[in-house]
C-alpha cells in the first residue's frame, strides 16, 4: 500500500473516531450512568404532530411551564426566541416535577439540586391581581411513535381533556431522556 | 489561456488547411495534432460529467430512502437491535470508503463512500435522539453534522458532499441560535473551495457557483439581522467583484463566471440605497451581545484578509481600486452616522460608473460600459426620483433616461466596431 493510502486510511479512521464520538458517548451516557438519573413526571399536553424525516411523534407541551416570581426585573435577556437557563426542580412524593426556581447562571446551582436546561425563558408583568412570572419550555417536547400506532394516540390524546403524564430520566449533568408516556 | 477546450477544437480543424497551405511541415501538424489530442482527452466529457451528477444524486436518493426505511420506527424490536439498525448506514459506508481509499478508485466511488459515511453519522444521531426521545433542534442537528461531514470533504476530494454541506448550511440559520455557528460552516469549508478553485481543478466552475451559494448561506445566516449589513455585505460582493473581474479576463464563456454580474448587481444596489436613506447607516450595538460583536469583527477581518490578497493578486488597475473604496466607505458609519454619508454615496456611484465607462471606451468593452452606465443611470435616476418634480415630468424623465442608455449604447457598440477594423 503506497504511502499516500495509508495516510488516507489514517486520516479517515480518526474521522469515523469523531463521528462515532457523539452517538457512542450517547448512548454510553444514557446506558450506563455514573450516577442513576431522577424519573421524574411531568403532566403533558399534546399538538401538532409529523415529521417529514423522523417520521411520527407527538408534540408536547410540558407543565408547569410557568413560575412565579418577585423580581420586578427580568433577569434573563429578551430574544425573539426567548432567553435560555435552568429550572431546578424537586420531585414531589408522588413523583411528579416541581420548579423550584429558574437560574440564569448553572454555578448557581447546588450540589445535589436537579436542574434541567430550559428554553423560550419570558418574563411576564404582573398586573393588578395577577403576580409576575416566567414562561419557559421544557427540551422534552416530543415522543415518537411508529406510524401505525401514532394516528390513534393522537387523535384519542387530543380529545380528552386531563394532560397525560410523560416520565423522563434526569441525570445529574442535565441530560435527560424520556423514559415514557403514560395515558 | 490556450487551456480552451474549443480554441483547441479549433485549432485541430485548422492544421490540415495548414498543411495544405504549406505554412507548418506535415511532421509539425503530426505533432501538433497528437499533443493538442491529448490535451483534449484530458478534458472531463459531457458524458462523464452527467454520469457523475446523475451519480450522486441517485447516491444521495438511495441514502434518503434507507434513512426514511430506519426512521420507520420499529418499536416493535429492543433498543439494542434498533442501534444497530441505525448503525448500519455508518457501518456500510465506513466499508466502502476504506475499499475507495485502499483500491484508489475513482470520483464516483469517492463521492460515494464521502456521502453515505456522513448520511450515516446524520442517521445514527437522528434515530439516537428518536430512541431516547430526546428531540432537539433542526439547526443544532445539521450544526454536528456538518462539522461531522467536513473531514470527509477533504479527505475524499468530494465535490458532491461539499454541495450538500452548502446547501444544509442554510438550515443552521434562525433566530434564537449561536451568532458564529452559521458563519463558522461556511468558513470551514472555505480552504476546500479555495483549494477547488485554482486553474487545475476539474470541478472549479461548479465551485464557482458553490462559493457563491456559500457566501449568501453566509450572509444569510449572520449577515442579514446580525451584522452590520452595509459593511459585511460590501466587503463580500468586492471579494467576488474583484476575483469576477480577473475571470473575465480569462474565461470566454459567460456561464463560467457567475460571480462578476451578481456582486457588481449588489454593489449598485447597496450604494444606490445608501445614497437615498440613512437607514443602511444604522447600527444597533446596544442589542448586540459579545458573541455577536466577536462574530462581526472575525468574520470581517477573516473577508478583509480574503480581499486584500485578492485586491493584490493582479495589477491594481483604477476599476480594482473602486472596490477598495466602496469597502472603505461601508465602514465609516460604523463610527460616523451623519447625513454626510449619502452625499459620499452619491459620489461614488458617479466615480464609480465614469471609470468604468472611462475602462469600457478604452478596452472597447460592451460590458464595462454597460456597467458604467448603469451606475450613472441608477444614480440620475435616484436623484431624479428624489426630487420634488411632477409625475409628468419625472415620466418624461425617466424616458428619456431609458433614450440616452440606448443610444450611448448603440452609439459605443458602433465605435468598437470601427475600432476593431
């Protein structure tokens, strides 16, 4: 083999070493964690479903996506898209997320505290009765479904009136996984 | 340049009337011919090359297809057989590819094995994120795999996937994402493309094209909302203005220079709007973040830098130096915003189309004139528009605008054909 393919051989295996990196890590991370994630529960509505690549899923709208707050300044920056932070929650006894508190900067997270990177972060005004708050959305927002399966759920989902419960793994770096959707 | 594929053909009709005439000895055309033959041969066929396109887009169907096979969703199988299914696109291309590089084989191979290894990194990761439910965003997706994809740019010369990188690099764009994500794929590829455009390469004209698509993918991901747009778009159409010129000179064939046309276009433009409104001038640094500053000033001195040895590649002729100029202008009202700057518009509009009407006379060229004139027809024009006059006789105005553009046309194309006799 001439020089010129051997290092052609060299360079392409340290590519495939890169590509592999990300989806091996991933599925390292989520197999065998160093440390055991939190389930949590979260109540979910569902919307809009379809994705022309990755075929069906259910869209999701994850609660609480809404905290309450005493600062009459937004701390987070406006975007068009929303600014982005962390929600650290707790798990209540029965099992369900609740958001402690929203924070800008992830040094301002405990040690112990679960905290889960959040998106789309607003700051509403209060007004008169209402107190101020912060909307926010979950990275969870979806559930992929095969195709045959999907159309049903969908549309038994969108018909009923109480959200259904979604159980995601939560490891302590702030990667999550969803675990399952419960009618 | 005698590299021209008809000056060839032609030349190759000739040598035997040449012969005849008794102007070269028959052993002179013997070797002329031979020489000029395989010069010939070395040029890519037509068949060649549609052989190669209609190629890798059947390459790039095939692979969509056996994406959309895996994101069928077989929830019926365990997590560890449907890794494995998702696996095996990266499995098959990894195949081919050592195969490509240890058989030496040719392009379509190469752009084969270049192809599916990065569909199947983008599968992998796609069906990953469906197992786990992950979700995730479009751009940050295309954003890993692009960076995924580029190694196998160079290491597989391949001109197929760099396309697709082109063209995926539009989806790493929106708001709400990193300011320097879109611009840093454009700018990654970029010794690629440099590397593809010098005289030797076979796919240098379809990279003419490519660099275009990749300076608009540029600007249209960081460029238009985040920059300042006066100064990185002018910076972007000199560079292409600059290098179209030099390829005018070299290549006959229109179609092989797509980028003199299109920056000239939007260089008229930008000054034509600059010297009518102020808003161009604007700047919005109190919304602007460090990132996006950061964003700005790399970009714009990584076009500078791109630019300057463009600038100084060739002769620097008076046509050249307007470039420098109109670069230099766009980046005042980034410390001077005053009423001021539409009049320096204004001016340089004027010296802009006199010296390439003054360059269009002496070198008897149709399209340096036209250029010319267009700039001082953009610039009565906007001017005449500007002014308080009736609509009757800015109508008369404007018609006698269009007379005047065809006669000096008519008038120029008549005095090259004296001066060429």
């Amino acid at each position: 083999m001439s020089k010129r393919k051997i290092w052609l051989s060299g360079l392409y295996t340290l590519a495939l070493v890169l590509i592999l990196w990300y989806p091996v890590g991933k599925i390292l991370r989520f197999e065998f964690p160093a440390v055991k994630p939190v389930e949590l529960k979260f109540k979910a509505t569902v919307y809009d479903p379809y994705d022309p690549m990755r075929g069906r899923y259910v869209r999701l709208t994850v609660l609480p996506d809404r905290i309450e707050t005493a600062d009459k300044k937004s701390r987070f920056a406006y975007s068009p898209g929303g600014d982005k932070g962390y929600a650290v929650i707790e798990k209540t006894p029965s099992g369900f997320a609740k958001v402690l508190r929203l924070e800008k900067d992830p040094s301002k997270i405990g040690k112990g505290e679960i905290a889960v990177k959040v998106k789309g972060i607003y700051y509403n005004y209060g007004w008169k009765k209402t107190p101020a708050a912060y909307r926010f959305t979950w990275p969870f927002d979806r559930f992929y479904l095969n195709e045959l399966k999907a159309p049903e759920l969908e549309a038994e989902l969108r018909n009923r009136r109480h959200p259904v419960v979604l159980k995601v793994r939560i490891f302590p770096s702030g990667d999550y996984a969803v675990a399952g959707l419960e009618k | 340049m005698a590299d021209k594929k008809q000056y060839i053909k032609w030349f190759l009709a000739e040598l035997p009337q040449l012969t005849e005439k008794g102007i070269i000895q028959r052993e002179c055309a013997a070797l002329l011919e031979e020489h000029y033959r395989s010069r010939l041969a070395a040029f890519p066929a037509p068949q060649k090359v549609f052989a190669l396109v209609s190629g890798i887009i059947g390459i790039v169907m095939v692979t969509a297809g056996v994406i959309l096979f895996l994101n069928y969703n077989w929830d019926m199988f365990p997590k560890a057989v449907r890794i494995t299914f998702a696996a095996l696109p990266l499995v098959a291309g990894a195949g081919i590819s050592y195969f490509t590089i240890i058989s030496g084989n040719g392009r379509l191979w190469r752009e084969t094995s270049a192809i599916l290894t990065s569909a199947g990194a983008g599968t992998l990761i796609a069906v990953l994120s469906q197992i786990y439910h992950t979700g995730g965003e479009l751009h940050e997706f295309m954003f890993l795999l692009l960076l995924l994809s580029l190694p196998l740019i160079f290491i597989f010369n391949s001109v197929g996937l760099a396309s697709l990188y082109v063209v995926l690099s539009f989806w790493v764009n929106g708001w709400n994402i990193t300011p320097w994500w879109n611009g840093l794929t454009v700018l990654l590829l970029l010794p690629w493309l440099i590397f593809s455009l010098r005289e030797k390469s076979s796919v240098k004209v379809w990279c003419r094209y490519l660099t275009l698509l990749a300076g608009i993918s540029f600007f249209a991901g960081c460029g238009g909302n985040r920059y300042y747009f006066l100064s990185t778009a002018m910076l972007m159409c000199s560079i292409f203005f600059v290098n179209g010129m030099d390829l005018a000179k070299e290549e006959g064939a229109f179609f092989k220079n797509p980028w003199l046309v299109p920056a000239f276009a939007v260089q008229t433009v930008l000054l034509a709007v600059g010297s009518s409104t102020d808003w161009l001038f604007r700047s919005y640094d109190s919304s602007r973040s460090a990132a996006e500053m950061w964003t700005f000033y790399g970009s714009n001195l990584i076009l500078g830098a791109i630019f300057i040895v463009s600038f100084l590649k060739r002769r620097v002729t008076l046509e050249r130096s307007l470039s420098l100029l109109f670069i230099l202008v766009c980046f005042i009202p980034l410390m001077w915003r005053e009423p001021v700057m539409r009049m320096i518009f204004n001016c340089c509009l004027g010296i802009g189309g006199v010296v390439f009407m003054r360059k269009g006379i002496k070198s008897a060229s149709l399209l340096a004139f036209n250029g010319g004139a267009v700039m001082i027809c953009v610039l009565t024009g906007c001017r005449f528009f500007d002014s308080d006059l009736g609509v009757l006789f800015r109508s008369a105005g404007l018609v006698l605008l269009g007379i005047g553009f065809m006669v000096s046309n008519w008038f120029f194309v008549r005095y090259c054909r004296e001066a060429s006799r």
